[in-house]
C-alpha cells in the first residue's frame, strides 16, 4: 500500500469509523425509540429522553444527529419528513460536503457550518504503521477549540429560533466527532449530567457498527490485524469530550461563558432553550 493511498484509507476511518464494542449501556437501552432506521443513513438519532438534572426531561422529536445524509432513498426522504426535519446543519468542510452533498426533502433548510473542518485533511494523519499516534491525534483534534464558536452558533440561535414542532438535524461524516461536540453541548446546555452526555457521545461505537462492517469489507487490502488495530486506536472515549470542555474552560473561563461569549446564549436564552426543548 503507498503511502496516499494509507493516508486516504486512514483519514476515511476517522470520518466515519468506529467498530467497537464500548457503549453508553443506558442510552442503548432506549434503541428502539431512539436510532431512527434510515436505509442509507448512519448513527441517525434522537437525542430526546434524556433525563436533567432538575427531573425535566429532553423533548422526544425536536432534535437529531446523524453520520452523512447524502445517499437517503425515497423512503428515507419520507421518514424524514414525517419527521418534520426543516433544517439541517452541516458540520464537514466545503470539499466533504461538496463530494457528498446532502439529499434532502425539498423546502428544507441547509446551512454549512465548516469552520474548523476544512483544516482536516489526510496530510494531517498519522500513517497506518502509526496507529500508536492515533489517541494523541485525537486528543490535539478534540482540545482544539479554536472554531467551535463560528461553527456551533448557527445551530444554537436556530433551535431559538424555530418554529414549534419543527425539528433540526445536525451532521458530519461520520457523526461521531464533530456531530458529537454539538449534542454534547446542546445537552449540556438543557442541564443533562455530565455522565450521560457522556455516554450519548461513547454510543457511536455501537450504532456505526454495522456501517463499518460494510466499510471495512470494501478494502481489501486491510488485514483483519490491521482492521483490529485502527478500531482500537479509533474507539470514542469519555477522556476526548473531557478534553473539549476542558479547552473550553481554559479558553472561555467556564462553559457558561463560552456559551454567552461564543454562542450567543445568555442566562435568558439559556432559559428559553431549556423552557423550549425539556418538559
């Protein structure tokens, strides 16, 4: 294998990889209501249900994560507006989302947040005899907080925003990293405990499993040995979002600062996110 083409198959498995067996248990629990069964959609959730620290609960219906959405057939199309999706935010940069752009039910919204992502690129990533690099790449891509403002603060004025019953999906990739950042800090910001979001972020390894079952066997040229080794190197851990909120509080003095300063959001529309989307 040459070196750009382990330099593509890598930066690929990053995007949209994680074939692993560590999950937040409770939030599997709820599957059944939870993972919306798209044909041609990946890690397509609700991120509804979850419980906060003042015994409200996260409104089911209103908000949605997901890998890439575009290759939805028409019965993905339908579920997804009987969903009533109408708005979307994108999270890749312009070129990932110009290879693969959204298929979307006409009159919905789009809007391209890639502030930040056009810096991922495969030059960036450790070649495959490097997997040992992996969790300390991950680690600098997590603690760099540099453009979450720019990239976030799109999503969170629109939930303000919208119209009642009009529900929002976000996505990258692969819906693991930067889509998880996103729930991470919408979730927080509804008052849900640290230890859930938590696990809500770590249960990408359990529902993209089997896309990356159907990935990994297009590539031929990748040993079971080697397959097991980027898994490992690649699987979510709670330390990555730590990191995050870590950089965060460095760079903003706490999270609720960045989220005035950064996000737009205030003690009241803090107030009116939490009135809106908990009940």
């Amino acid at each position: 294998m040459n070196k750009k083409t382990a330099f593509k198959k890598i930066f690929t498995l990053l995007l949209l990889a994680s074939f692993l067996p560590f999950t937040g248990k409770s939030q599997i629990a709820d599957s059944s209501r939870r993972l919306v069964k798209m044909e041609r959609a990946a890690n397509f959730r609700d991120i509804g249900g979850y419980m906060t620290a003042t015994g409200k609960k996260v409104k089911w219906g209103e908000i949605y994560r997901s890998a890439e959405i575009s290759r939805l057939t028409d019965q993905d199309l339908k579920t997804f507006k009987d969903r009533n999706i109408k708005q979307v935010f994108d999270f890749r940069g312009k070129e990932e989302a110009a290879a693969a752009a959204d298929k979307l039910p006409e009159g919905t919204h789009y809007t391209l947040c890639s502030a930040g992502s056009n810096h991922l690129g495969k030059d960036a990533m450790p070649n495959l005899k490097d997997l040992n690099k992996l969790p300390n790449f991950l680690i600098d891509f997590y603690g760099n907080v540099d453009s979450l403002a720019i990239r976030y603060k799109p999503l969170f004025q629109a939930m303000l925003t919208s119209a009642d019953k009009e529900a929002i999906l976000y996505h990258c990739t692969g819906g693991r990293d930067r889509t998880g950042i996103a729930t991470a800090l919408i979730l927080y910001s509804l008052g849900v405990p640290q230890k859930t979001i938590e696990e809500d972020y770590i249960a990408s390894n359990y529902y993209l499993k089997n896309s990356n079952k159907a990935m990994f066997s297009k590539m031929g040229t990748l040993s079971d040995e080697q397959i097991e080794a980027i898994s490992t190197a690649l699987e979510l851990k709670p330390v990555y979002l730590q990191t995050t909120f870590k950089a965060l509080e460095k760079r903003y003095g706490s999270i609720d600062q960045f989220f005035k300063d950064g996000l737009g959001i205030n003690e009241q529309a803090r107030k009116e996110l939490v009135d809106k989307y908990t009940e």
